[in-house]
C-alpha cells in the first residue's frame, strides 16, 4: 500500500464516522430545559410590560415590584442557560486518527 492510499482511506473513514455522529445542537439543552426556559421568556416580556404600565399609570412602586420580578426570572434563565453550557458534551471526530472525543462545551468568558 501506497502513502497516498493510506491517506485517501483515513479520508473515508473519517468522513464515514463525521457523517455517522452527525449534526449535533450544542446548546446542552433538554426538552425540559428548553421549555422551562421559553417559558420563563414569555413571563419576563409579561412582567416588562406590566411594569411599564404601572409605570405609565403612575404607580412607580408597583412598577418596581413587577421588574425586580422580570429581573429575579431574567437570573434564573440564565442560571438554567450556564447550566446547559457547562455540561453539555458533544463528540468530535479526530482528523487525524479517526478516533471519537467527547468535547465538554464550557465558555471561556
């Protein structure tokens, strides 16, 4: 076997496990998770716009009570969000030895 064989079959099979792992979603979330979080979405934009009409209507502390709400929900969402990102995992497909990794998905910032 040739040096040039070699690499053209590693290309293969490289190109077999990428397509065998697939698309993967990398935001670690669940279904549950998911829902949780779009749920929660819909209650800050509610509480936003209740505390801006409290707002209009001149009842300030109302007001102010309706957006430390939107603001303490607006903390849990992304406390929910980082959860997901610290432990999601996904797999990646070595270039150069056709091996899986398990890459955790963690910011860096």
């Amino acid at each position: 076997m040739t040096t040039f064989t070699l690499v053209l079959d590693m290309d293969r099979k490289i190109k077999r496990e990428q397509e065998r792992i697939g698309p993967q979603d990398h935001s670690g979330l669940s279904e549950a998770d998911e829902k949780q979080v779009e749920t929660l979405t819909q209650q800050i934009q509610e509480l936003q716009q209740k505390a801006e009409a409290l707002g209009e209507e001149g009842e300030v502390d109302a007001a102010q009570e309706a957006f430390s709400q939107a603001e303490t929900m607006k903390e849990k969402k992304n406390a929910i969000v980082e959860q997901a990102k610290t432990s999601a995992k996904r797999l990646y497909v070595c270039e150069v030895s056709d091996l899986f990794t398990q890459i955790s998905m963690v910011s860096s910032g």
